[in-house]
C-alpha cells in the first residue's frame, strides 16, 4: 500500500472523495448502472438465443429456359414475402428477446456453376414457394442442404484463403439506387435488359477450384419505421422547415435551463440575433429554383418511400486454394455494382474501412506487418462467420432498400426467346406441364 501511495500522493485524497460522494447518495447510481449492465447482458443473451432456435430452409430456385417475366413481378414476390413482418410489443422484444426474422437472398458460383438459394425461416416456406411460382410457373424450387455447413476457416491454419466485404450505400439510405427501370428502353430492340447482366456473366467466370457468394440480407421494415425519414429528407431538398425531433436529452437540458436566472434574458436576445442573421430561404415548394437533378431525387426519394422496404446488407465472400487464390476476381463482381448508381441515384460501394479483408501500410510494411495481419485475419475471421450464420449483427449498420430496388438485385436471370442465355445458371432441364383432367388411369 505505501508503494501505491509512493507512485500516487493523491491517491489517498482521491479515495476519500470518491468514498464521500459514494456515501452521500453515489451508491444510488452505481446499483442503477450495474443494474443496467446486467440488464444489458440478460437482452443480448435472450436475443441470441432467440435467434438460434429458430429452424431455416434453404431452397434452389431454378430458372426456367425462357425467361421473359418481367422484374415488376419479382417487386410481388418480395411484396408478398414481407408478410413474415410482425409487429413486436415491449414484451417480445425486451422480456421474450424476440427480434424481426430476415431472409438470405443468395448467388453462389461454385466453380462456375452460378445457383440461386434463399434460406428462409422454415415456417415462411409456403409463402416464398407460392410467391415465387405464382410469377415463375415454370421455375422449380427444391429443399437443398446448407452448402457452406461442413466448411470452417481459420486464419493461418486453412488450406484456402479468402477474401470479403460488405456494401455500403453512397448517399442517405432514403434516396435509391438506379432500378430496373432505369434500364428500360423502349426504343430498342431488346426491350428487356437485365440490370444484373453483368452479375451472372462474372460470377460465372469463376475457376472450378474457386468460390463466390453474393448475400443480401434482409430484414422487412414496418413502414412507419422509415417513411418519416423519406418525408423529411424530401421536405430539406425542397427547402421546407424542418421541426426538430423532441428528444429526451433535449428535454432534460431545457429543463435544466429553467433555473438558469438569466434564462430568460439570454432567450430574448438569441431570438433577436436569429431574426437579424436568418438567412432568406427558397419559397416552400418553388421547385423552379431547383436543379433537374434536385427534382428528379425529391420524386425518386417519395416513390421509394412508396413501397415496402427492408433492412439490407450485401456481403461479398470470395474463397480459393491458397496457392491458386486470384485476388482480381473481386473486381469484376465489385464492377457490376457500378452500374446501378449515378447522380441522380444513389450508389453502392465496397467497404473497405472495416470490412474489406485487407490493409494498407502507412509507413513502414515490415514495422507495421504484424498489426496488418491482426487486423486483416479479424476481419476474414468476421465476414466469414457473418456469411456463414447469414448474421444480421456482425459488420456495418444495415440499411434500407424497398422492394424495387430488391428486385433489381436478386432475380431469375432474364432470356427472352431468341437471346443467348446465362449458360452458368441453374436451369430448368425440361418445360414440365399438368397432366390432362380426362387422362384415363387404370
């Protein structure tokens, strides 16, 4: 103890101040704060347990050979897959750890071979396979196994090395990307133009020896989750006022400022300079005033708003035998993101400030090698495990895209009649067909 009090004089002072406030009415807010950590641990705990007692369904999705079903019928598959949005009382989320089920929307190339698999909670099956065959009557839909739940990789001590990241969007999550839509032509003469083209043609370029998985999660919203904030985002393009959000921080500090004796004084003169230095806004709604650009993102944020919209997150995985792994492989599925963003839309890029499994030097590679390698094998370690557990809480935030934009992303590839189709897509064998009503039978 003198020892202590040798390194720290203070030290004695310090504590006898620290056990005075903690007599004198600090024991109140440790029991609080401890009450709160424990709480905290209880919620997490009973939400991951929630979470793993749910059972998941994994279904092939073959495309038929001719596909001219056009993507606003993919917009009801995912409309009508919204279904499994429930709405969670203060009891199911807090004391039950009940959380919004999710769905992993998947494009796997294994060796080439380009395959469409949705994992879906077991008891939404019904609804994903009436969905999907109600648009594409000619699909066949078949329960697979998970294909990634006999493989573990551990940094270091793998025979295959891999690579990843998550996407992240550009601008604010309300404004979307460029649709299908955006790549109608009406003029030309292939009306059908699929904007993932260039999604399937790179995923089957993989090597017999390679893997490629795209995984979008998500994860439906209620719309009054988001819609607020769509609105409010249009009205600061317009230049309308925007009322403040009360908070309770907010609450607390006008409050506190009532016992404040000058107060009042301070209000009147503060309200007086806000009136001289205001600056002269645009006329509510003068959409004159507006750049093209400016108008065209207010009617793409509302007709977002529009639709259903779910919690995102794309994840990128990329795995191949450590001495035949090719690191440029991610650049021609990253390129075919390119293409669905402009500036008038919104964009999706990579992440490469936490997620992306790599890491440039600052300085000095051989002095700052071994914190590298920490970090690169913990983020091929965590996107990973977050595409195998198809995990909504490992990487980034995830963010909002509606059901248009959904099905820009995830869809049968289309082939109309005539066209060169996606040879390294799972296809149906054979068009198949009822039997007649008045076939005889023995």
């Amino acid at each position: 103890m003198s020892f202590i009090f040798g390194l720290f004089p203070n030290f004695g002072e310090a504590f006898a101040a620290l056990w005075w406030v903690f007599i004198h009415g600090g024991w109140v807010a440790f029991i609080i704060l401890t009450v709160y950590i424990l709480w905290q641990i209880y919620f997490m705990e009973i939400k991951a347990q929630f979470r793993r007692d749910q059972d998941w369904t994994f279904l092939l999705i073959r495309a038929p050979r001719q596909n001219e079903v056009s993507l606003l019928a993919v917009e009801q598959i995912f409309g009508q897959m919204h279904a499994i949005h429930t709405t969670l009382t203060w009891p199911h989320k807090y004391l039950e750890g009940k959380v919004q089920l999710w769905y992993s929307l998947e494009m796997v190339s294994l060796g080439g071979k380009v395959s469409m698999i949705i994992r879906t909670p077991t008891k939404m099956r019904d609804t994903v396979e009436a969905a999907f065959y109600a648009q594409y009557p000619s699909a066949e839909i078949t329960e697979i196994k998970d294909y990634m739940e006999n493989v573990d990789y551990h940094p270091g001590h793998s025979e295959f090395d891999l690579w990843g990241c998550e996407m992240n969007i550009l601008k604010s999550q309300v404004i979307p990307i460029k649709t299908y839509k955006d790549f109608e032509h009406a003029t030309a003469d292939q009306k059908i133009i699929d904007p993932t083209a260039a999604m399937f043609e790179a995923l089957g370029k993989m090597e017999p020896h390679e893997f490629f998985g795209v995984q979008i999660i998500t994860q439906p919203l209620g719309d009054a989750e988001w819609r607020d904030e769509a609105d409010a985002k249009a009205k600061e393009l317009l230049g309308e006022e925007i009322e403040e959000e009360r908070t309770t921080g907010k609450m607390i500090k006008e409050s506190l400022q009532m016992y404040n004796p000058f107060h009042w004084v301070e209000k009147m003169f503060s309200k007086e300079e806000k009136q001289e230095e205001k600056p002269e806004r645009n006329q509510k709604n003068d959409l004159m005033q507006m750049t093209d650009v400016e108008k065209e993102r207010v009617v793409r944020i509302q007709k977002k708003a529009g639709k259903p919209g779910y919690l995102t997150k794309i994840r990128l995985l990329y795995m191949a035998p450590e001495d035949k792994f090719d690191a440029t492989k991610k650049a021609v599925v990253i390129g075919a993101f390119r293409t669905l963003g402009d500036d008038q839309t919104n964009g999706l890029k990579p992440d490469t400030k936490e997620t992306w499994t790599a890491l440039e030097y600052k300085i000095s590679p051989s002095l700052e090698a071994p914190y590298i390698n920490y970090i690169v094998n913990k983020r091929k370690h965590h996107i990973f495990n977050g595409y195998k557990e198809r995990s909504i809480i490992i990487g980034r935030p995830m963010y909002i895209l509606n059901v248009e934009e959904l099905a820009t992303l995830f869809h049968l590839p289309l082939a109309p009649e005539g066209a060169a189709t996606f040879s390294s897509v799972e296809r149906v064998e054979s068009k198949k067909s009822q039997a007649p009503i008045n076939l005889p039978v023995g």
